[in-house]
C-alpha cells in the first residue's frame, strides 16, 4: 500500500528502505527526539492498524520514537481533486484513534502533538515573518505547498545575498486579523495558534482553521497523560526492579 504512492523515480518501493533505516536510527545509543509521521486516506485507512502492529514489534518501549498521524489534504497541482482524502470529520476521528491504538501498544506519541498546546506552536511557518522557502533559483516562498501559487511568490534572493521582499504579499501571510476576530478573542486555543494554523487556507477560504488539537482536546489531553505514564515506565531501568514486583508482589 505504502510502495504504491511512495515509490522510486525509476520504479521499485521504499517502505522497506525506511523501515531499515529507521531500525539503524534505534541501534543508535544517543538520546533524540524522531517523529514517524503516518499519512492516511480513503484508501490505505484500513491498513494502518496493520502498519500500527508492524511499528510495535521494532519500537514499541523506545520513548525516543513517537507516532503522528495525519490526513492526506489537498493542496493545489494537477488531478488534486482526484485524491482519496477523508473528510474533515473521519480525519478529526481517526487522527486520535490511531494514536490511542499506537500509545496502547507501547509505541511513543510525538512530541509534536503535546508540543503544540504552547504558545504559537501552532502557527505554521509560513505565517511566521522570518520563515521562508529558498528556490533553486532565488526565488523567495512562504509555504512549501502551493509553490506554483502567484501569492506565494513573496520575493528574490540575489546572488549578493540581499533580499527583496514584496512586502504586501508578505502581510497576507503573517498577518491573521484574530486581534479583531470575536471567534478567536474568545478562543481558550487563541496563544498556540494565534488564528494563523494555516494561512493558505485563511487566505483560499476567509475561514480561519483550528488545529485538530483543539477540536478533539479532552482526548488529547487524555492521550498525553497516558502517553507520559508509558514514558515514565521507559525511565525505569530493569535492575532496579525487585523480583517480587515483577511477579505482581507488594514490595516496591
């Protein structure tokens, strides 16, 4: 499933290849912080418990990797409409389905999810002023999706090394008007995304979206508590341990 939508320029897989790699990651002893970001759609939905299980059996009890899952969007390019992508209301569900199913199998969840309650965490990039995307050929972005898009084209970077800046364009881009939107003024999530989660979005629709965090955030609260109780549990070396404990003794 993976190998039919991520294969080589010439033809041949890479789920193989990245599972081998992600393996040699693990042999490493140093501490790091490696999220396995999980694409999903109407059409390889189903498999993903079965990724889910293959992911356990390789990082299971490693609190250095973490799961995070995400839904397929449209963005713009040639037969865009034709994407399988799942609607807003399965990709808000299946989001936190899957990584309860992960965080119940021991597998890790990212760090970018808890890391996205702070403040501005979830503004994106692209709305961050001193953020941008470096064309081959100078040309100056703000966001790494919609590259065709006249609107992103915010720029030059010259080969002395200056900048020109279409300072107009760059506005639509950083400035998000939640100083004056009653939905965001009143809004508990308003410090971490500040109106601006996604402002190519804000910018095709006039809607402001809010971070699936926020739409589901009892169960994300959940899922980082239960998440951080496994992390604890990592910390634990087995020597320290008493046979009795592991034999379901009172002993501490």
């Amino acid at each position: 499933m993976h190998d039919r939508t991520r294969h080589l320029a010439g033809g041949g897989g890479t789920f193989d290849q990245i599972i081998e790699n992600l393996r040699a990651v693990k042999e490493c002893s140093a501490d790091f912080d490696f999220t396995i970001r999980v694409n999903f759609d109407q059409e390889n939905i189903k498999e993903v418990s079965n990724l889910i299980a293959c992911l356990k059996a390789y990082f299971a009890h490693d609190k250095r990797f973490g799961l995070f899952f995400h839904p397929v969007g449209r963005w713009g390019g040639e037969h865009d409409d034709e994407l399988p992508i799942c609607n807003h209301i399965i990709s808000n569900q299946k989001i936190w389905e899957f990584t309860e199913e992960a965080v119940d199998g021991g597998l890790g969840m990212s760090s970018l999810i808890s890391g996205s309650m702070m403040p501005t965490a979830s503004v994106c990039y692209a709305a961050k002023p001193n953020s941008f995307v470096i064309g081959a050929d100078g040309q100056l972005y703000k966001c790494t999706t919609c590259l065709d898009e006249e609107i992103n084209k915010v720029g030059k970077l010259h080969e002395d090394g200056s900048l020109a800046i279409d300072f107009d364009k760059l506005a639509t881009w950083v400035t998000s008007g939640e100083e004056t939107d009653s939905g965001c003024q009143s809004c508990f999530f308003r410090p971490a995304c500040q109106g601006n989660h996604c402002p190519y979005y804000r910018m095709l629709t006039g809607e402001k979206p809010c971070p699936y965090e926020k739409k589901n955030i009892r169960k994300v609260l959940s899922l980082i508590w239960k998440d951080s109780l496994q992390e604890t549990s990592y910390s634990v070396p087995a020597s320290s341990v008493s046979s009795e404990a592991v034999k379901g003794g009172e002993k501490e």
